[in-house]
C-alpha cells in the first residue's frame, strides 16, 4: 500500500518483544507498530523535555535550587506516603 510516510523495519531480540508485548496489553494497543509509534514518540517527548529542563535549570541559582529540592523532597516523600499508607 503506497504512503507518503517513512517505513522503519525493525528486527528486535525476544526478551525486548515480550516487553512490547506487555506494554500492549497495559495499554490496550493491538499492533505492535502502534505500540512502537507510541514508545517513539513518548521518548522524543521525553528527550526534549529533558532538555529544556536541563537548560532551564541551568539559569536558576544554586541556592535557590537547594531550596526548591528541599521543598520537592518534602512533597515526593507526602505524596508517597497519602498513597501508600492512606
């Protein structure tokens, strides 16, 4: 079937399929070419977010960093333990 976007064949090992194949079902996707459009696109997300991030946070002074951490901690550690220990 003729398309005007790019084709990618991918030959991958068995333990990254079962993988796939969880994710799939985690999911509730069907094609395995769904799942790994998905999986693409969520990483590529991902890297540019991070990088923007990392860019962002290169501007901000180390004090003030050491102070939003310790604030950052506080709240991680309250959000895990309302979920774990309600």
């Amino acid at each position: 079937m003729p398309t005007t976007n790019k084709r990618i064949n991918l030959t991958i090992p068995e333990n990254i399929y079962e993988r796939l194949e969880n994710y799939k079902q985690k999911n509730g996707i069907t094609s395995d070419a769904s799942a790994c459009l998905q999986l693409i696109v969520r990483q590529l997300d991902a890297i540019e977010n991070s990088e923007k991030l990392l860019k962002m946070v290169s501007s901000i002074p180390m004090e003030e960093l050491q102070r939003i951490s310790g604030e950052g901690f506080s709240l991680i550690k309250d959000l895990g333990e309302k979920k774990f220990n309600p």
